[in-house]
C-alpha cells in the first residue's frame, strides 16, 4: 500500500472520530459554551427568616481590691 494512501486512510479516520466526539458532545449537552442568559431558568428568592440576634451581654462591675504596704526592708537588707 503507498505511503500517501496510509496518510488518506488515518485522515479520514481522525476526522470521523472527531466528528464523533463532537456530535456526543452534542447530543448529551457537555459543550463548552454556556447557553444564552435568556434560556437559564431563574430561580424564586427564598425568604430569610428575620431572627433577632440574641442580646449582648453588659459588663458587670468588678470588685478590686489594692493592698498597700510601706515595709521596704526586703529591698534594702534581703532576707537570710
């Protein structure tokens, strides 16, 4: 067989397993390009429940107590 007839051969083979992938495609809806705004089906706003968040919580007053002392010895002669 010559060479130029093997080329014609898987040419044509290419070219319908091409033209075969494309009509699956096709016929079950994988292509690429996404249809028109027009025919995409809008769907109707659900209603958020209104909740009222829950209460914040107020600072509570804290009780602070400063004890104070004037003893300095340990700064001056340390213990021991």
């Amino acid at each position: 067989m010559p060479r130029t007839k093997l080329l014609e051969i898987l040419f044509v083979v290419a070219a319908g397993l091409g033209l075969l992938f494309v009509g699956w495609a096709v016929f079950t809806g994988n292509t690429s390009a996404p249809p028109p705004a027009s025919v995409l089906p809008t769907a109707a706003p659900t209603p958020t429940p209104t909740i009222p968040p829950p209460p914040t919580p107020t600072p509570q007053p804290i009780t602070l107590t400063v004890l104070h002392t004037n003893d300095t010895w340990g700064y001056v002669r340390p213990c021991g």
